[in-house]
C-alpha cells in the first residue's frame, strides 16, 4: 500500500474523513483547537462543514489528507500555533517565542488503521509545515505508556508515534485526556 499525504484543499475529501455520517450533526470537524471557544459552540450541524469548506479553500489548508491511491483514509491538523487555542492555552505551556506549528489531531478511518497510515500523516505534516516556513513543529500527544487508548480520544496521537517521527519530549502539561496525561513535544527543522 502506497499512502500519498496531500495538502487538505478539496472539501469533499476532508469531509469524508472528518465529516459526520448525518449532514445535521454537530461534529468536532477538528475545530476545537482550531477556532474560538466562542464561535466553536456556535457553530451548529452544517455551519460548522461550511466553515471547513472555506478553510480547504485558504491558503494555507487546515491540514494534510492521506490518500490510499484516491480514497482518502487520514487526516492531519497542522497550523501555525498562534492561529489556534494552544496559543491562548493555560494548560499546555508556550517553551519560547519561535514561531512553532502545532500538530493537533491525527485520525485515520476505521478499516484502515493498524497499517502505518498514521506515522505518514505525522510525516506528511512535517513537511506541510517545513514547506510554509515552520522552523519547529510541537504536538501534544497522550503520554500513555502501554496502556490502551480509547480510538475516539487517541485523536493528538500518542507519544511512541512522535518519537519515532524524531520528536523530542520538551515538557509537561497540565493538561490530561482520557486519563492520559499529555506531553509537549517537539521537532526542530531549523
């Protein structure tokens, strides 16, 4: 299997990765991080796939898609952290004032994990962010040992992955997800 890793600019194909089975439901699109809390919750059913149709149409994409030949089967998340809410967090500490992107959220459809898809995507989204001038790329993925991890709230990644991508282990956060306590970690490209 060849997976292909493409900047995330056609809507349908992040739909079919991040969309909800039920056009009317009220999913995360992968928003949360992305937008105010404010305008977050305001965003009900179909409001929010419009509004990640208008960031597929931007410049940069919101993100890389993992293509399978031309079914796509993975999502990245990847921005500059100053566009998002880990700019603001109180849980996840800011390291220095470089101009860091964050990678947030890596999820792959069910039927297709458990085949290396998700080391791509992480690669992928390096190197989405290396191409628009990212010196270093931060994620904050769960620190969870050898224990399992629910699919649903895997979605920052665990920390094995970005370690094996070549991420460094930079610090703790206060921040904890399914009982996992997240870290910061990091990968210089400068």
């Amino acid at each position: 299997m060849a997976i292909e890793i493409r900047p995330a600019a056609v809507f349908e194909d992040v739909s079919a990765v991040l969309g909800p089975k039920s056009p009317g439901a009220t999913v995360c699109w992968c928003l949360s991080h992305r937008i105010p809390s404010k305008l977050n919750n305001e965003l009900r059913g179909p409001a929010r796939g419009e509004y990640v149709a208008e960031l597929c149409r931007s410049q940069p994409p919101p993100g890389v898609i993992a293509y399978d030949g031309d079914e796509p089967v993975g999502w990245a998340a990847v921005a500059p952290r100053s566009e998002t809410s880990f700019a603001r967090s109180r849980t996840i500490p800011r390291v220095d004032d470089l101009p860091v992107w964050s990678l947030w959220c890596v999820r792959v459809r069910p039927g297709h994990r458990r085949k290396g898809i998700s080391h791509a995507l992480i690669a992928g989204a390096v190197e989405f962010a290396r191409s628009h001038g990212a010196p270093v790329v931060e994620a904050y993925p769960l620190d969870s040992g050898d224990a399992r991890v629910d699919l649903t709230m895997a979605y920052p990644g665990i920390r094995k992955n970005f370690e094996r991508a070549g991420f460094v282990h930079v610090a703790d956060t206060a921040s904890v997800l399914a009982g996992h306590p997240r870290i910061l970690m990091r990968l210089d490209l400068r």
